[in-house]
C-alpha cells in the first residue's frame, strides 16, 4: 500500500532529508533509536548529562553552540539541544498488519487530509500512549513526517510504526479483511461516541481540520462516530477528537497493565 516499496521493507525518505531536530525528550529518543549522526548541545545548558553519556556510549559527536546557532538549527524551542537525524522509517500496510499481535486487541489510527503537523504530531502522542498498534498516512495531500510533528508527538513516533497508504480507502478495505471494524469521525456522524460498541480490532479515522474526512473515504466506514457538542463552539480540534476516541477505545478494550 506504499507505492513501489518492496512488500515487507521498510520505506525511507532520501538521506537528504536529514534535518535538525530538537526537544529534550526527541532528541533522547533518536539517540536510543540510533537516528541521531551529531549532536549539539547549549553552551553552558543545565541538564544536558543524560544526552551527553548517551551520545559518548553510542559514538555520536557532539559540539558546544551558543544559543543563536542551537535556535537557527531547530528553533527557540530547541530546550537546549538538537540532533541531526535521518528520517523516521515508515513501513507497507502489510507489513504493519503481519507485526501485529496476533490477539484481538489492536488499533490502528489512520489519518485523511490531515495537514497541520502539531495536529498529527498530537494524534501520534495519544495514540502510543493509548497502546495503538500503528498509524496510516496518506502519501499525499497531508502533513509528512517532519521535525515539528516530531517534536509534537514527543518522542512517541519512535515507538508508533507507522504506515503510508497510497489510497486509502483501499487501505482500510485490506484491514477489515484481517478483521478489523472502520470507524470515522465526523461532526455529524450518525453514531455517538458513547453509545458505539467499539471493536477490539478498531482502526479509527480522523480527518483533515478543514474538509473533514474524504466521502470516498467516509463510504469505506462501518460505523461514523461523532462527539456531542453543548456549548457555542461548533467543533473540536482534531488532535483532541482523536485523544478522546482513541481513549474511549482504550476504555472498552483495555491493554492487561497500563503503566
């Protein structure tokens, strides 16, 4: 479902594309990953002993900067650090499909015309969080895998595989044959959240922050969910729908011990 990705291999951006990334708590996760080639830290930061040993354990460089270097690599919120990485890998639908455990209890998280990269940086968060198996990205017409969604998710995409879906209504018909119930989020679903009997095998779609979900895709659903609303306001953010139905899932089918 990747374009001409081999089936089974994992996909990369060009090395190319390597950028800066900051944020303490990203930064030590691209040093455990193995992601991270050089590392700058603050002159004079507090607090940075954690990076430095790791780095010095894995053999990754690291170089002193004053602050307006550190801030023109990876912004003013870079808390005093920033790594140079590759790309986070993603994976086929049906290679995510074959990791999965073979249990019941799995979600997948799937995203259409969602642009705005903290929007899927916090959906990514909340999901891992959560225990979801993986999240699908459509290859085009939404956010990618960029420095600000990473710093968004905190961390969380170094433990959420994710997968991109050329099309993804196809995508969503290949998981219900491995078993899994669509459900769609949308403002005027037919469904309230609280009274769906959501799956234990679930994939969750969220749309865009403008369009919503595509129609094709929205036919691709079993069931579309929607959260009342009681006040004025006459929307949620996405990322904060997704949060509270990516928990209802977890509500209803429960990972054995959350930590």
């Amino acid at each position: 479902m990747t374009g001409r990705a081999a089936r089974g291999r994992q996909v990369r951006t060009p090395a190319a594309s390597r950028f800066w990334l900051g944020g303490r708590h990203v930064v030590l996760a691209a040093l455990l990953a193995g992601r991270a080639t050089q590392l700058a830290l603050l002159s004079g930061g507090r607090g940075l002993e954690e990076l430095v040993a790791l780095a010095g354990a894995r053999g990754v460089p690291v170089q002193w900067v004053e602050r307006m270097a550190l801030e023109a690599m990876a912004g003013p919120d870079a808390q005093g650090c920033a790594a140079w990485v590759s790309p986070l890998p993603t994976v086929d639908l049906e290679t995510l499909l074959a990791r999965l455990p073979r249990q019941r209890r799995c979600l997948l998280v799937a995203l259409d015309h969602l642009q705005d990269p903290h929007n899927l940086g916090a959906i990514a968060r909340s999901a891992e969080a959560a225990g979801a198996s993986g999240l699908m990205i459509p290859t085009h017409r939404a956010a990618g895998l960029t420095a600000a969604v990473e710093r968004a998710a905190v961390g969380a995409l170094q433990y959420l595989p994710v997968a991109q879906a050329h099309n993804l209504p196809q995508a969503l018909d290949r998981c219900r044959q491995d078993g899994f119930w669509i459900y769609g989020s949308a403002g005027d679903g037919e469904v309230d959240y609280r009274a769906a009997s959501l799956a234990e095998r679930s994939v969750l779609v969220v749309g865009g922050e403008e369009r919503g979900m595509g129609p094709l895709v929205r036919r691709h659903c079993d069931q579309v969910l929607r959260l009342p609303l009681w006040g004025r306001t006459q929307s949620l953010n996405a990322s904060v729908a997704a949060a509270i139905l990516i928990y209802e899932w977890a509500r209803l089918a429960p990972p054995p011990v959350p930590h």
